[in-house]
C-alpha cells in the first residue's frame, strides 16, 4: 500500500465511528471501512455525500490509488 493511500485510511479510521449518536458522516467513515475489510460492495452514493470534505478527499485518493495500480483491493482488507 501507497503512503498516500495510509494516509486515507488513517484519515478515515480517525473520523469512523459506529455507535448509536455518530454523527452521519462518522457512520458514513465507518461504514466504507467496513465494506473495505469485508471485502463488500460499497454504497457511494450514500456513505460519500455524508462523508465531510476531509473524508471525501481520502476516498478520492483510494478511488485514485487503486485505479492507478498504487493499492490494491487486497491492501485495504
């Protein structure tokens, strides 16, 4: 895995919470994470429109670093 795309999960595990009162966006971070180490499809339609700009950003740079060769599916197990 790319330093860049460490950065992104980091920014996103940061941000990822799942308990009742998170807010929509650290529900939306914890979500993709999840979908991310389960290996599931990933809703972005939702979870990315909740997400703040911070969070959005970081799944852009995954979005980019897997497209790129960078990281793999595999790394964000």
């Amino acid at each position: 895995m790319c330093p860049t795309s460490q950065t992104a999960l980091r920014c996103l595990q940061h941000t990822a919470r799942g308990h009742p009162g998170a807010s929509s966006g650290e529900r939306a971070a914890w979500e993709l994470l999840a979908n991310f180490r389960e290996g599931r499809q990933v809703n972005f339609a939702d979870n990315f429109v909740r997400l703040d700009a911070n969070g959005q950003r970081a799944v852009i740079q995954l979005l980019l670093d897997v497209a790129t060769g960078k990281t793999t599916f595999s790394d964000l197990h």
